[in-house]
C-alpha cells in the first residue's frame, strides 16, 4: 500500500487524514474508512490532505465529489488543490476553490 489513512477530531467533527500516493486500487480502502465517520454527511467530514503526495484521477474525483457534497478541506498541498480545483467534472459542478482550512 502506497498510503495511508488515519482517522482524527478537531472542533469541527470527524477528520481523515491521507498521506501518500492515492491510487484507484486503494479507493475502496478510502471509500470504507469516509463510511466509518460518515455520520452527519460530507458536511461534517474534513479531509486533510497535508501528507498527500500525489493521487490519480479517479482519486481526485473521488476527492472532489466529498468536497462538492461540503467536506471540509484541511492542509492541502497547493498543487493538489490546483488539481482538484481543475479536475474535469462530467456534470457540470462548479470546481471547489484553493482556499482552504488551515489547522486540524
């Protein structure tokens, strides 16, 4: 395994934290862990992408479909959120924004 998922707190709810390289095949690992603190939505999910190293396209759709659903971001790398914010979206979503929460 090319990553790793670690599952935190902060003063706002449940935190996933994913540190580095995010590839497709781990995905159902990623999928698994968001449906274990997934209580209240993505709106209450935050998703700290500080150690992310790199991660593939469908990792980024993934990524960005918990964002357009309203998970936080949290220390993501600038380019990672270059990325996420230029992924191609098949429906037509509005590409979440750079700016991000800075803290856990």
């Amino acid at each position: 395994m090319t990553f790793r998922i670690t599952r935190l707190n902060d003063a706002q709810g449940p935190v996933i934290k994913v540190d580095g390289w995010l590839q497709a095949e781990g995905l159902p690992d990623l999928e698994r862990e968001i449906g274990r603190v997934w209580v209240a939505g993505p709106a209450g999910l935050g998703l700290d992408l500080a150690g992310l190293r790199q991660a593939d396209d469908a990792s980024l759709g993934l990524l960005r479909r918990l964002l357009l659903g309203g998970a936080r971001l949290i220390d993501c790398p600038p380019y990672l959120a270059l990325r996420l914010a230029s992924a191609a979206d098949p429906q037509g979503h509005e590409a979440p924004g750079p700016a991000a929460d800075r803290g856990a």
